[in-house]
C-alpha cells in the first residue's frame, strides 16, 4: 500500500473512530428514543409487518439499545440478530434479559462489515438516517447488509426515502443582521459595520439544523431524489441528485432553502403505506431540517419560478459528512450555486 493509500485508510479508521464513539455515550440514544415521531413509527410499521416478521429471522443493523430489535421479538419474529459497532451494545444486552427475549434477541458487537451470522435473514430493519438523510453515510452499512445478508425476496423497513427541498424566508436570521444597526440607538455606540460580518458568519455554507416554521416555507415542497433501499447501490449514493420547480406563495424574501427527507414502510395490511415525515409541516423530529442560506435574499411575489439542482455527496474529507450543492434560479435572478458542507462538530484529540 503506497503511503498515501495508508493515511487514507488510517483517516477511515480514526473517523469511524469517532463515529462510533458518538453512539457510546447516553444522549443521543435518550433523543432518539425520546423522538415519539421516530420510535412509534418504526413501532407501528414492524408490527403491522408482522406478517412478514412472525417465525422470521431479522437483521437490525445499527442496534443501538436495541429498540427495533425488541419490537420485532415482540412482533413474532424466531430470531433477530441486533449487530452493534459501540459499546452501547453492551446497554442493549441488559435491555434484551430485562425484556425477556434473549432467547430471540442475539446481541453481536461489531459492524455489519464485518460480523459473521450463521444464517442469511428474511428481513432488515435499521434506523439509519442522519441529518439532511445522508449525512452518516450509515445506508451504505445497511445496502452492504442487504447485499451480503437479506434471502432473495426479503423485507427491507423502511424501503424507501425521499428528498425533498422548498425556499424559506427565516426572519431570525435577518433580524439578528439587523440587530447590529439597533446597537447605536441602545448604546450611542455604532456598530452597523458588523453586519457584514455577521452576514459572513451566519450565511455562510454551513448546513444549519434547525427547525422551520411552518410560516416560514414559501411554496409547496419538491421532491428532488428518492432512494427504493431494494434497488439503490452504493455507487449511487456517491452523487444523489435531482431537478426542482417550485413557485412561491406570495410576496417575501427568499434567504434560505429547507431540505427535508420522509422514508416510508410498506402496510400490507393497510391501504396505504407507513411514512415517517421530517417535513417542517408535521410534528417535529429529532432531525428537524437541514436549513442551507443564501448569501443574500432574493425577493419573490405570488408565483415566482424558484428552480434548480440538487446534488448530494459524501465529503471528500473521508468523514461520514454530506454536502449539498444547490444550482438555483429564482425568477428573473441570475443562476447562482453554492455547496453546504456539515460543520465539523466532533473534536479528535489525535488530529
Ligand atoms: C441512528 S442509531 C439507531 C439505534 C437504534 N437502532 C435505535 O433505533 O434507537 C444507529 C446505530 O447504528 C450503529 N452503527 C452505525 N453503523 C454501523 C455499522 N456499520 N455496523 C454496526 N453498527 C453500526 C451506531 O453505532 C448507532 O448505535
């Protein structure tokens, strides 16, 4: 292995690393469980998947305390192995005896990379999706899965995502670049000079988790990509992109996109299928959206064309982050883009 080829692997480990080391601590499993949007749908589709579930052997792929594992036990299923990178799993054992499924539930330390089952599986249940969807890159674990694991003609929950983005007007933002031309009146000291630097700040390509108000979104939302979890290739996921078209409501000021995803369960039993929405117009989720500024607004009135591109792609930093890169025309404006970038928020005292 050349030298560089080395540093990159070494990078890989040290950011899975990282990765894993987040799901080891308690709070992000407190959120995730804590999110009734998230764990009463995943709740509700494995059993009214039960028919797919009962006397079936499933793989929970990313355990965690294993949660989803416990309701397919709960559902029927013969055995379920919940494979677990973190030591977290060793939470999830104690939860496995305290619910008295251990005779189902097989806790395997290790990622889905690679552990070892003794058999190949009926269904894949994973809860993988991170901000902005693809951020994480944990669907690539859960396609590896599928592809090494799921029997021909097994169940995959969910089995689908989509993506979807629309123009918001944040108020906050402009309020907070305003704020710095209140100062003088508060004070008697100008500070209007910081506004640019404010605006550097705060417009700047980071993607902002945030929630958005209903208010705030300024056309239906267009759906950009969608994933069939069947079908979809790890390939694929290097550059998920899509076009969109949306016209806005009414009169306001464009400063921002939301980008949101929905990933939905098959019902056999229902006529309709199972979604799970992070849309800013339904109950609000642990993932809330993932909000991308404009550098500066853009003025729209009832009907204006807002369209563009959409493309979505891991860093090339070798992180697990996603970037998003908009090529959008609003109205008359002329075309402009700009690439997102998840801001680094874990700190490796190794780097
Ligand atoms: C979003 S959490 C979901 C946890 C749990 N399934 C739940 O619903 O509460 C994802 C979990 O998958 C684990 N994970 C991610 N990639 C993995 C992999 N390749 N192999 C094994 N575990 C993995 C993480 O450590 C984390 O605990």
């Amino acid at each position: 292995m050349s030298h560089a080829g080395k540093k990159r692997k070494l990078d890989k480990t040290r950011q899975d690393r990282l990765y894993f080391d987040s799901y080891s601590d308690v709070t992000i499993h407190e959120d995730m469980i804590a999110d009734h949007v998230r764990t009463n749908t995943y709740r509700t589709a494995i059993f009214s998947n039960s028919e797919s579930i009962k006397g079936k052997v499933v793989l929970d792929v990313g355990a965690g305390t294993g949660v989803l594992s416990i309701f397919c036990a709960q559902a029927g299923a013969k055995k379920v192995y919940a494979v677990e990178a973190c030591s977290i799993a060793e939470q999830a054992v104690e939860i496995v005896k305290q619910n008295n499924v251990e005779e189902i539930v097989e806790i395997i330390r290790g990622t889905v990379e690679t552990v070892e089952l003794p058999e190949k599986v009926d269904v894949i249940v994973s809860e993988w999706m991170g901000y902005a969807l693809l951020h994480e890159s944990m669907l690539n674990s859960v396609l590896f899965a599928r592809d090494k694991w799921l029997k021909p003609g097994g169940v995959i929950l969910p089995s689908r995502a989509e993506l979807f983005i629309t123009p918001i007007s944040d108020p906050v933002v402009e309020d907070r670049l305003y704020f710095w031309y209140t100062v003088k009146d508060r004070y008697g000291v100008d500070m209007s000079s910081m506004s640019d630097f404010a605006q550097k700040c705060i417009k700047n390509s980071d993607i902002t988790v945030n929630t958005v108000a209903m208010e705030d979104v300024l056309s239906h939302p267009a759906r950009f990509a969608e994933l069939d979890l069947y079908l979809v290739t790890v390939e694929e996921l290097r550059a998920v992109k899509g076009r969109f078209t949306c016209e806005s409501f009414g009169s306001a000021a464009v400063n921002a996109f939301c980008v949101y995803f929905t990933v939905t369960f098959p019902c056999p039993e229902k006529a309709e299928s199972l979604v799970l929405s992070t849309c800013p117009f339904n109950p609000e989720t642990h993932w809330k959206q993932a909000v991308l500024y404009l550098d500066s607004p853009v003025e729209v009135v009832q009907d204006t064309p807002i369209t563009g591109e959409v493309s979505m792609f891991p860093s090339e930093d070798g992180s697990r982050h996603i970037c998003i890169h908009v090529d959008y025309s609003i109205g008359e404006e002329k075309r402009q883009s700009k690439t997102f970038s998840i801001p680094d928020w874990t700190s490796d005292p190794q780097s």
